[in-house]
C-alpha cells in the first residue's frame, strides 16, 4: 500500500538500522566493550499518523488493529 506522505518516515528506520550496524560491527572490530543495539518494535499508537498527514480513509483502515502503547516500547527497554 502506498501511503503518502509514509515513504521518508519508511526510509529514515532503514538508515538508522544501518547506521546502527555499521556502529555495532566498528566496536566490534576495535574490541570494545560498548554495546548497541536497536528495537523495532512495530505498530505503536503514536500522532505520527497525522502528523505525516495520512489520509483519513487510511488512519480508519488501521483504526482497529492492534497496536502497541508508548509506554509499552518503554516498559520493554527498561
């Protein structure tokens, strides 16, 4: 489904996964003791949706499936 207004917000979680890679296999490299890591925790209900400007026909479509709550993401990391 091509959703406008989705496809840079689509394109910054694949730069930050490669980013975090690229980070993740550099200390590797030098044998440090630092460790990263990146979540992706998928569907969470956040006001990206309309802040992007998702068409309305679209945010009822997604309206009733289910989703996870911010503080989920952050129960999870903690």
């Amino acid at each position: 489904m091509n959703v406008p207004g989705l496809a840079m917000y689509t394109a910054t979680k694949h730069a930050v996964t490669a980013l975090t890679e690229g980070l993740r296999k550099e200390l590797t490299q030098l044998k440090s003791k630092i460790r990263i890591t990146s979540i992706s925790p998928g569907a969470v209900d956040t006001q990206i949706a309309v802040a992007t400007g998702i068409p309305e026909e679209i945010l009822k479509m997604v309206k009733n499936r289910p989703m996870m709550e911010s503080k989920d993401v952050t129960n999870a990391l903690i």
